[in-house]
C-alpha cells in the first residue's frame, strides 16, 4: 500500500486524532520541507480548512497533481465544488436513486442533510447514495443538503474541515478514514454516441480569440470534408451539448470560466473533447505547471514559489534570482498578470499586490530573447512552428497599454523540419507532460540553453499567422485527429 501523508493547515486541527508521524502543515508541503511531499508513491489526503480557489489548500492539491502523487480531493474536485453549475453535471443520473433512498427514510421532512466521510455514512439506507456522491466528487468531508420539490434534488455541496467536527462526527471521519484505503469503487459508464456532430465554442465578443473569423472558417470547411458536420456554438450551446458527438473550444478558457463547465460536460457526456477539462487544470496554472516541469526534468527559468512580501523573502529572492525578475499571478494569459520589476521597491510593490490576489506568486529569472518559440503539439505530434517577436520596445509578444491599447510583435512561421532539434525534442517532452490533446509550447532559446516557458492549452490557430506554412492542411489534420478519436470512441478503443 503507498503511504498515505495528511495535509492540515495547523497541526492543531489534528488534536482530536492519534499522533502521527504522517501529518504535515500545509506549508511545509508547499515548500517540500521533506521528501515525502515530492515521493510519486504517496496518497495525500488534504485535509485543509478551505479548497478556496488560491488558498493553501487549493494549492496543496494542485502541486501533488504536479508533483504525480494522487491527493484527495483532486484539483478537478475542487474546482467542481467551488460551483452548483459544475457539481450539478454530476447528479443529473441520480434522480432515481435519490427518490429511492429518502423514500426509505419514511420523513415528510422537505429538507435534508447529509454528512460524508470519504463517501461514508453510517445513516442507514444511504450508504449507496453516498457511495455514488463520492464516487463522482472524492472529497474527505461532504455535506450534501437535500431539499425535496416534485422530487429530491440535491441543492448545495460543501466540503468540511476537521476544525467543523465535533463529538459523534469526529468518531466517524477517524472510522471511515481508517477504511479509506480498502474502498475500491467502480467508474462511471460513459455514452457513447454515434454521429459525428462536432460543436466548435467560440466569442464573437472576444478580444483576442484563439482563432481568427477566417481559421474558424477553414475548420468548419475541412470538417465538412471529412464528414464531420461542425457547427460553431456559444454559451447557450450549454444545455444541449449531449447532441453532439464532440467539442472543440476555440475561446480563451480557465477554471472558473464557462469554458471549464463546457469541457466537463462534454467529459462527462463522454464526448471526444478538446481542449479537456484536465489539459485546461494543468495548463491555466502558472504554478502547477513549473513544478510539474521542474519535477520532470524540463528545464524553465530560475524559478521561485513566494508565499509573502516581508523584507527576508524580498531579500531573499533578490539573492535567489536576481534583479530584474519577473512575477507572475498562477492564471494570468495573454502577458496578463505578470510584472517585470527592476529594483526591490518595485519587487515588493508587485509581491503586495499579487499577494492579495493569490496565496502564491511564482517568481522567474529574466530572460530576454528577440522571440519565443511556439511549437503546436497534437496528440504528441508536432504540428506546426511559429517565432513570436516581442511587441516594438517592449520585453513581451502583447503591450497591454495603459490606455486600453494592446499591440503584439510580429511573427514567423516555420516548417517543422527547420526546428532545432534540441528545440522540438522539448517542446514534444513538455507537451507529453500535459496529456495528448492540442497545445502550443513556448519556449526561449539563448545559444545552447533552452527553456520552457509555459504549456498553453487552447493555442492560437489563427489563419494568415499559425497556417503561413501549412495553409489548409493545418486544419485538415486537426480534423482528422477528431475523426480518428470518434471512430475509436465508436469502436470502444482508446483515444
């Protein structure tokens, strides 16, 4: 069995509990004070009084994913909790079950409430149901509040913190946690469908889409000659999503977006998906990604996770990276939510700031090239090749200006073949990192050295800039990787 390590705010939190040589704080893991918290062999249960999006807890699960150790709950979990909207795909097969089980209760009560503990309860005629609820949303400690109108329906989902347990509660989570362990639960069965429909999310609104009027054009044409009818939806595509075989996002995506519950129903709905809810978790985030590359032997920038702005940390990090240096929020994008700072008032300046935003900041070495590399990877395959030159005296591709203005660099496309090898070899390294889906990998080169900058998973395909090279054929083989992994869905092969 792995060994099991438990995450709490506060070692405090654990008083009620057996001593153990296995708990940590949560800041501890976060700065790896020991070689368990890096061990891929560990089962880590956090255990932290929130899972608030950019707390510590948040956190302590978002770096064992990177990290390759399983954690409960998952980020994927958390994020789904933070919202009804999300949870609520979960649920929409329950309706029966949950008649059944509150029928069995034999209460004209309209509301109800129910405490989990790893899916556990010891309320009798539950035990399934709350079998079921975790086995679509793993947490430690649920509650699940229960409110019957024509049926019962499960209106609000809360995890809770040992802090929150007091008395008969404390006993059971200490049972059921021991039980943990020896659960083995089933997956849920997925459908399958067989037409091939393919919905293509995009923002006619949106500033600075992924795909140009024209590219989204090219997609649609080169479907159609594959037999794939592609339709282009938007956000009121939502409700009906289950009509189509699969999705592609072509919008700007994050976690606590709409893209993020379209990429989750479309998973859920068992639909070919691109770009998938775990590419999107694993990509968004500044953080998870740089120790997901560091731990995995790609090489980035000097990197630093800083936790506050006293004058040791500053100092600190002056030491560490140098000045100037560049700090980064975990989900900024389009050269949003980064700063370059060039002197250690302007380095605490930033830190105050960010720090308000998110409970860490990820600080880099500067690194200035005239260009990045962007390398688009498809289902591990390189796919094409752009140099992106910094925006007219400015260090980044986009000059978000204070006046509302934002300029880009130009651009140049290349043929695969005419890549560094050295440059490729990374690009393909990192991208097999996040999955198989469609990225595009940035990177900076200096002579011999090479770094990877970030892992994007909604890269840009834009026609007249990512196409210059491939024209048509770009998004004939996009399409074609849709058509493979629709068959196979068809056939029940893997993807």
């Amino acid at each position: 069995m792995s060994q099991v390590i438990i995450l709490v705010d506060d070692p405090a939190d654990w008083a009620a509990y057996y001593p153990t040589r296995h708990l940590l704080s949560a800041r501890d893991y976060l700065q790896a004070a020991q070689s368990v918290c890096t061990d891929k062999q560990v089962q880590v249960i956090n255990l932290c009084r929130s899972y608030k999006y950019l707390s510590p807890g948040y956190y302590c699960s978002l770096l064992a994913e990177a990290r390759g150790q399983r954690v409960l709950p998952s980020v994927r979990t958390v994020n789904d909790l933070s919202r009804k909207s999300l949870y609520g795909l979960h649920f929409e097969h329950l309706e029966t079950v949950l008649d059944k089980a509150m029928k069995k209760q034999g209460s004209d009560a309209s509301r109800f409430t129910l405490t989990l503990y790893f899916g556990h309860t010891e309320q009798e005629g539950l035990a399934e149901l709350g079998r079921q609820i975790f086995d679509q949303l793993p947490c430690p400690v649920l509650k699940v509040e229960f409110r019957r109108r024509e049926q019962w329906q499960i209106v609000a989902l809360k995890p809770l913190s040992l802090k929150q347990l007091k008395g008969a509660q404390e006993d059971e989570f200490a049972r059921a946690l021991e039980q943990f362990n020896a659960r083995v639960w089933r997956n849920p069965r997925r459908r399958r469908g067989d037409r091939y429909e393919l919905a293509m999310l995009v923002n006619e609104q949106e500033a600075m889409p992924p795909s140009n009027r024209k590219a989204l054009k090219q997609f649609i044409r080169a479907g159609r000659q594959l037999g794939i009818k592609v339709e282009t939806v938007g956000r009121e595509a939502y409700t009906h999503l289950g009509e189509y075989d699969g999705l592609f996002i072509r919008e700007t995506t994050a976690l606590d977006h709409y893209t993020y519950q379209f990429a989750r129903k479309a998973e859920q709905e068992g639909m070919v998906v691109i770009d998938d809810p775990g590419s999107i978790l694993r990509c968004t985030n500044k953080i998870y990604l740089a120790e997901l590359m560091q731990s995995s032997g790609v090489p980035v920038p000097s990197t630093a996770f800083v936790f506050s702005d006293e004058e040791e940390q500053v100092d600190h990090l002056i030491e560490e990276l140098a000045l100037p240096m560049v700090l980064k929020i975990p989900d900024g994008s389009f050269s949003r939510g980064i700063s370059k700072v060039e002197t250690r008032e302007e380095l605490k300046a930033a830190l105050g700031g960010y720090l308000k935003q998110s409970a860490v900041v990820l600080a880099q070495a500067f690194m200035y090239t005239d260009y990045d590399w962007r390398i688009g990877v498809l289902n591990n395959r390189p796919l094409f090749a752009c140099q992106y030159f910094m925006s007219k005296g400015h260090w980044q591709i986009y000059n978000h200006q204070s006046s509302g203005k934002t300029t880009s660099g130009n651009s140049r496309t290349v043929p695969v073949h005419e890549v560094p090898p050295k440059v490729l070899k990374m690009a393909l390294k990192a991208a097999r990192l996040m999955g198989n889906g469609l990225y595009g990998v940035d990177l900076k080169q200096t002579g011999d050295q090479i770094v990877v900058m970030e892992v994007n998973d909604n890269p840009n395909v834009d026609a007249g800039v990512e196409d210059a090279w491939l024209g048509e054929d770009l998004y004939r083989q996009i399409m074609l990787e849709f058509l493979r992994r629709l068959e196979a869905k068809r056939l029940g092969l893997p993807l």
